[in-house]
C-alpha cells in the first residue's frame, strides 16, 4: 500500500536518508499519520501529538508540516504508539493507535510490536512485507478533541543573563539558569 | 558565512521546506550544530542533546544523522539556545551555546534573542544578513562530557493490553496506561 505521495520503496528511502535506517516503526507510523490526515477536511491547518519518543514523531516529521523544532508537533510521552492530527484551531481531529485485534492477521507485526520474539529470531524481510501489506489495515482511528491546556508551550517570558554561567535564560527559572541549579547533562568541567 | 556544505540560502531552502519557514533561531543552530560537529574527530559516530525544544533540533535533525525518533537526539529542555553532539560511546564531546558578549556586534541577532525589540520592530532582512555575516562567530564552543545516566532512555520493558483501552502500552506503568490514568491530552469522549 502506498504512503500517501510515495511507495513503499520510496518511503523507505526517505526513512533511511533521514532516521538512519528504514525503521519498522517509522513504516508504520507512516500509514498511521498519513491515516490520520486523511480524515481531516481539505485545507485544515493541523498540529499533532505523538504519544511516544520512538520512531513515530520521525513519520510526522516526513510527512506533515511539523516539526519538533516548530513546535507544531508535540511529544506527550506515555509509552503509546498511537499519534493525532487537530485542527490548530478548534482541536478536533483524528488519533490512529494499533488495534491490537487486527494485528492477528499480521503474526510478523504482532511478535515485533509486542516482543514476542527475541529480535534475533525475527524475520525483517517478512516484518516489512507485511507491513507493506497491512498499510493502514492496522489501525484504530478515532475522532479527538485536544485539551489545549495540556499541549500549550510554556513562554518563555523575560530573558536574562545567568550570573552564574553568563548565558541567556528564562528568568522565571530562577536566581541562575536551570542548567547551573544542576540540570544539565554534564559532567562538572 | 557557508552551512556545511550548503551555502546560507541553500540552507535557508531546506529549513523552510522542513521546518515550514527559515527561523532565524533555526539559521543560527545550524551554524552552533556545524560548530560542534566540525571539533568532533572524523568519523566519531555521535548523538546530541538540545537544551531547548524551539528550533535548534530542527537544526540537528537537518545537519547530522540524529533524530527525535530514532533518539539520537535528546531534548534536555532548560529553556536554553545551546547544543552538545558527543561521542556515543565516551560521552565526550562540545557544546556550542550563543555568547553574548560576542553578540554585541550583531544587534539586530541581541535585539532578536534577547527580545528586546517587540516583533514588529524587529527588520527581518537585516537579522537574516547579520546571521549569515556572524556565522559561527556569534558561538561559545566548549568541550563537555555527557553524563549518561541523564541521557539513556528508559526501556520500555513488558508490553501488555491495557484493559481500560485495549492498546498496547508499556505493562511496568501500571495497572492501566497512562493515558487511561488520565494524562492523555484529550477531552474525554
């Protein structure tokens, strides 16, 4: 099945060139986004949430307007593949999942998404094939309407110097930088 | 000044076809990720942590194999304009971060980052040359070493059925998912 504008081979090139390997996840995201999109009128400008890190805020990325660094897309990480496009303004919109029911008919699917198998006994070329035949047969779409509150960016409000580290902050975040109070991922210099 | 290998308005192409519109912040991060990258030692095979959600992953996400969703990118968000790639197996690498003191010859950049000018104030044509004169000019590169255990991901563990929703999600988060426990960003159906 194809991946909205592109085949399955196509996509899977895209996949490589920009997640560094086809990823089984990202295929699937693929028909899971392009899903979701398709069910939201002609023209709307839409915004989604992933509900997982892995894979999936990569299909969105390819395939739609969103970014991470645009903030149109947002990660709310609850351990779920499952993403939703919205309407920006009104907040209406679809959210695909798997279905876990529709994944028996894909015992290849099945055993990757749920761990079944260890990965060495798994077989990627049939995982893929069968992924290219379940296309969006997989999934569950349902209409959403998005909290906004929930999704809404923090401001970043007046930008000061950190005292501390003399660089920019947001200076709600207190007397110095969030890094200096110990946030940053660093070793001490 | 050019960006890797693309020259400023190539650049400026590829960030408005991915991130929708070339973002100043987005201009000048790949600038600071090209600063990094290039202290690295040929070949080091990296990842990157981000310090701020706005932008500047959009501008790792162009510039290296580092992605959202195959999390070679980390998102530390402490509301700061910095980047780190490191070497993925010494955590030992450089931090690219804007220097406000060098920032003082470019003010229309200070007047931009720093906020100092309303929006509508602000000349967009000068920002855009100032960026492409400062080029990395405008950077503090430090060399850090990442502390991993702030970094690694959680491991998604046993996968069950959520007995609430019937989707799959990560069984170690309770008796139901996380979604169901109510932090999905939707109105309830």
């Amino acid at each position: 099945m194809n991946i909205g504008p592109y085949t399955f081979a196509q996509f899977k090139e895209k996949a490589a060139e920009f997640h560094s390997y086809p990823a089984p996840g990202l295929l699937i995201g693929a028909y899971m986004v392009e899903a979701a999109k398709a069910r939201l009128p002609e023209g709307t400008l839409f915004e989604a949430v992933v509900e997982t890190k892995k894979c999936l805020p990569d299909a969105v990325q390819l395939l739609t307007p969103c970014s991470v660094g645009n903030q149109w897309m947002s990660i709310v990480d609850l351990g779920k593949y499952a993403v939703a496009l919205y309407d920006k303004y009104s907040g209406a919109g679809f959210r695909a999942s798997l279905d876990l029911e529709k994944l028996r008919s894909y015992p290849e699917i099945a055993a990757w998404f749920l761990k079944i198998k260890p990965k060495a006994e798994q077989d990627s070329d049939l995982l893929l094939q069968e992924i290219e035949r379940a296309g969006d047969g997989i999934c569950a779409i349902a209409p959403i309407q998005v909290e906004f509150e929930r999704l809404r960016h923090a401001r970043m409000g007046r930008i000061a110097a950190c005292p501390s580290c003399g660089e920019a902050y947001p200076a709600g975040d207190g007397a110095v930088c969030r890094g200096c109070q110990g946030e940053a991922p660093y070793l001490p210099a």
